[in-house]
C-alpha cells in the first residue's frame, strides 16, 4: 500500500496494511457491495481507513471493521425498509 498518510499521523505501516487486508478479504466477497467497480471499493475502503486513523483508532481489527461499516453503509444497496 502506498503512502496515504500525512507525516503528521503516525501508524505503522504493518497495522495499515494488515487492516486494509483484512477488510478487503471481506468487502471482495460481500455480496451487498459486490456490484461495485473493484477500484471504487478500494479508494472508498482506503478513505475510510485513513479517516478512523485521524480520529486516533490505531487498532487493526477496529480500522477494518469500522471501514467495512462505513462502505456497506455507503455503497449497499438501500432494502427500502
């Protein structure tokens, strides 16, 4: 994963990546998101990583869940109830 972060906001570079990876082994497979383009899924989970990492989350499995919550509730398709 490139660098996405400002200088300012120190994370190591293995809790981004492992967070990233474990989010994406979910969102790849969702099937409420599966109707969206691979790069849209990516640039949106990336955004909301670095937004939770601002907001001082630093554990890995927190980034992702909390990334994973914010895409379905972004991108999922509304059930209309």
């Amino acid at each position: 994963m490139d660098q996405i972060f400002s200088e300012q906001v120190r994370v190591p570079d293995a809790v981004v990546s492992v967070a990233f990876d474990k989010a994406w082994s979910f969102v790849e497979k969702d099937p409420l998101l599966a109707h969206n383009l691979k790069a849209v899924l990516h640039s949106r989970l990336r955004t909301y990583l670095e937004c939770s990492i601002r907001n001082g989350e630093r554990n890995a499995l927190n980034l992702a869940n909390e990334a994973i919550r914010n895409l379905r509730a972004e991108l999922a398709p509304s059930t209309g109830q």
